[in-house]
C-alpha cells in the first residue's frame, strides 16, 4: 500500500526538513533556513535584512504557508491503486499533462537553473494549450462547447504573455486582460463541468474553486502588503505567491479521477460558487486597473528651455537670478517618477542638469580616501564604481535630464521591460552617506536636493542604474539598497 501512504511520507518529510528549519532559524535568529525549508528555495541576503523589521509577520506567513503545503503533499502524493490504462488516447494525453503541470506547479524555479524569461513562458504556453483544448473536450455536457470556446482566447492570452517577453514586441493591455479574463472563464466552465460530468468528487471540484478564489484575492493582498512594509516588499511579495497550493491539488486530483466511473456522483450535492463569482466580479476591474507595472512610464516629452537655460540668466560674478530659479524649478516639474507604485523609504524626483562631457556621479560626500578611480571600471560605457564612488555615463551633455533616486531596505524585483540600460554595482559608504550632486553647488547636478541614498548608514550597497535616452529627454532611474557583493552585473 505504498501508493496510498506517498501523502503521509511526502507530508512528514517535508514536516522534518522544516523542523529542522525553524530549529536553526530559533539558534541563529535569521529567517534563511526556515525560508528555504518550507518556500523550496534559498532567501537572499537582501532580502533577510529586509524581513528583519517584520520578523514576526514572516513567520506567522511560512508557518501558514507550511501548513497548507503539508496538506497539500498529502493530497497530490496519495495515489490510487493501479489501474489499466484507459483506451482513449484523448484522456492517456490529458493525464499526462496534468500531471506535467502539478509538476511545474511544485517544482520551484532554482536560481541556478532559471531558464530566460522567453524560455519558460514558452514551455508554460507549450504545457497549457493542448491541456486546456483536452480538458474542454473530455467534459460531457453542454459546457464542454462553452470550456472549448473559451479555451482558445486563453491560449492567445499565454501566448501574448510570452510576446510580451520579446524586446520591441509590446503585447497591448486591453487585449492581454480580455485574454486572461477568457483564461479565468474557462476554468469556471472546467470546474461546472466537472461538478456535472460524475467522474470528479466535489473535493476535487471545491479545491479548484479555492484556486480561483485564491489567485483572484492575491493582487488584493499585494496591494495591501505594499501600502504596509514598503520597504519587504519583494519577499513579501514572494509569500503571498506561496499560498495558492489549490491549483496543483486541484490538478493532481482532476488526473487521478479522469478515468473514474462514469454516471451521477455519490453525493450529488448543489455546486455553489457564488462566493468565487461574486469575488471575481468585484476584483476583475480593479485587477484592470491596478494590473502590474511593467513598463516604466515616460517622465517627461517636451522641449527643455522653452524659457532659455539657466545660463542665460547668469550675472557676470556668477550670482543666480530669479529667472533662473524659475526656469529650474520648471525643469523639476516636468519630471515624474517612472515608477510610481514602486515605492520606496527614500525617493526623489528632479531635472539633472549636465555638463560638458555629460555623466553624473553617486558618491560618499564625507570620504576622503585617495586613489580610487570609479572611471577606471566603466567598461561597458556606462556604469563603474570604486569604493565610495560611483560615476554614471549619459546619451548627451550641457542639457537636463531626468533623475529619480529611490533608497530601499532590500533589493527591489528587477524590472527591464522599457529601458535600454541596466546595470549594477556595488560601493560602500563610510560615512553613512550616498548622495546625487546639486545644481546649487555648482555648475551641474540635480535641480532638486535628493536624498541621502545610504538608507542603513555606514556599510556596503548595490546601486543599480536604468537610464533610457527617449524623444523628449533623457530619463535615470537609480535604486539603492544594501547588499555585500561587489560584483558588478550588466543586465542590458
């Protein structure tokens, strides 16, 4: 009876790797070992400094999270007696990509064997499109005509997710969202269907529901945990994304039970999802509206002097006129932040105003130790550091650009969709200072005081630049947050 006791041992032995966990989390009072016991992958050093202010909401998340899996191994391991293997081809078909998905479901994506953004949602698109057409054409009943309708657009809905992965090749948001709606429709007739057909127990029927209602409450969720820990938003982020153990349940149990005994079910009781519509309902414009930001916004699309540069307006001993404190504080407002919803502890937002030979530095105003040359490490033409400095290089010169600056707890999700440069680099503080250069002080810099970007003080950061040259004017994102490595990574 091995097959039938795989729940039990798939379940305890996650129990004791966890165990384990949290006993060395209790010695060393860090949230790592516990993270990679029960999520299956490791938490990286920015994110545990980040989840230190929110140690306790952590840990109440992954002893939930651990819960929910334990039932959930039990539930996708426990399998049937053997049986002979049907003769539709159809249903040997569907079987086997269900259980390829509970797979994809369960399996994490290991940092060391992620694949490219393309790849994997290539494969995603490859797994789900035959098995949404088989799943439609399995069910008996009118709604398999409504599932196999609805499963087209859902398959163009993975298919323009994967093209939007494609550089240059943007997928239109309406048309994503009508897609993605069209996917949630035909999981409702699926789970109707199922709860119609006899093959399928209202068990296996209720955890598909509690997957729709899950993944439909989890933007929600999101927002919330980022109008709370702005600064734990990543691994925070990365838990909510845990709680779904539903779907591979759900999936798990739908391939055990497809071959099951035709006719009217044990305990033909009334299927009442009213609670998941009427949720879905609620969420789906707000999803519209609120959906993720993946592409950076313009800052600024115009012309800079409209009201002549502030040169102009310089009196011969070098004292600065009121125009041109107008045409500066003009410059600052005509730029935005680019990413709005990525908020941080520290921000802000101004005009840069270059000089000749363009380039703005990211520096320890306090340090003054000698021979460190952060030009001498701008290989790529871009970014170099060394030390406390950090010198950025620029598409033009002796014009404005826009800079916005964002200091963060823990490293923010990367993001490179809309910009044409991203890279990072490590520097150090000495003085618990890391500053952008004012125009007040001199003949450049921003046109606006930003703020000190060493938001834990004296210690060592990543900086991480995006910079993208548009048609109105140049745009700089720089992002700050502590970090150890000194490596330096060129993301694009």
């Amino acid at each position: 009876m091995l097959r039938q006791r795989a729940g039990w041992i798939a379940a305890g032995a996650y129990l004791a790797v966890s165990a384990v966990g949290a006993v060395v989390t209790a010695v060393t009072g860090r949230l790592d070992a516990l993270w990679a016991a029960v999520l299956w992958y490791p938490l990286d050093d920015y994110s545990s400094d980040g989840l230190a202010a929110v140690a306790a909401v952590a840990a109440v998340g992954l002893f939930a999270i651990l819960a929910l899996k334990t039932w959930m191994l039990r539930q996708v391991f426990t399998l049937p007696p053997r049986a002979p293997r049907p003769a539709d081809r159809r249903t040997v078909w569907l079987r086997r990509l269900l259980y390829l998905a509970v797979a994809q479901a369960l399996i994490p994506p290991l940092p060391a064997v992620r694949l490219p953004d393309l790849v994997g949602e290539a494969l995603t698109l490859a797994l789900w499109c035959p098995l949404q057409v088989l799943f439609a054409l399995t069910l008996r009943g009118r709604l398999r005509v409504f599932a196999l309708v609805t499963a087209w657009p859902g398959s163009a809905g993975l298919a323009m997710i994967a093209m939007d992965e494609v550089p240059g090749v943007p997928a239109p948001r309406f048309l994503l969202l009508a897609c993605l709606a069209m996917a949630l429709a035909w999981q409702v007739a699926v789970l109707f269907g199922q709860h119609r057909d006899g093959r399928w127990s209202r068990d296996t029927v209720t955890a598909g529901w509690r997957h729709v209602t899950v993944s439909l409450a989890t933007p929600l969720a999101a927002m919330a945990v980022l109008w709370a820990f702005t600064s734990t938003t990543l691994p925070l982020m990365e838990m909510l994304e845990e709680f779904d153990v539903f779907l591979a349940v759900w999936l798990a149990r739908s391939a055990r039970e497809l071959t099951g005994p035709r006719g009217t079910p044990p305990e033909p009781a009334p299927l009442r999802p009213s609670g998941p519509i009427l949720l879905a309902a609620v969420l789906l414009p707000f999803l519209a509206l609120v959906g993720p930001e993946e592409t950076a916004r313009p800052a600024y699309n115009g012309s800079w002097y409209d009201a002549g540069p502030p040169e102009a307006t310089r009196s011969e001993d070098g004292a600065r006129a009121d125009h041109e404190s107008d045409v500066v504080a003009e410059a600052n407002a005509r730029c935005r932040d680019p990413w709005p919803r990525l908020r941080a502890r520290r921000q802000g937002t101004a005009a840069y105003f270059l000089f000749e030979g363009g380039g703005y530095g990211v520096y320890d105003p306090d340090d003054t130790t000698e021979g460190e040359d952060p030009y001498a490490s701008v290989d790529d033409g871009f970014l170099g550091a060394a030390g406390s400095s950090a010198v950025v290089m620029t598409y033009g010169e002796n014009e404005p650009m826009c800079l916005t600056v964002k200091a963060f707890g823990s490293a923010p999700r990367l993001r490179l969709k809309g910009w044409a440069q991203v890279a990072e680099v490590g520097l150090v503080s000495r003085s618990g200072r890391l500053e952008v250069p004012s125009y007040a002080d001199g003949d450049e810099g921003a046109g606006a005081r930003l703020p000190n970007l060493a938001l834990k003080g004296p210690g060592r950061y990543r900086l991480r630049v995006y910079a993208r040259g548009g048609e109105g004017a140049e745009e700089h994102l720089v992002v700050v947050f502590p970090g150890r490595s000194v490596k330096k990574v060129v993301y694009r």
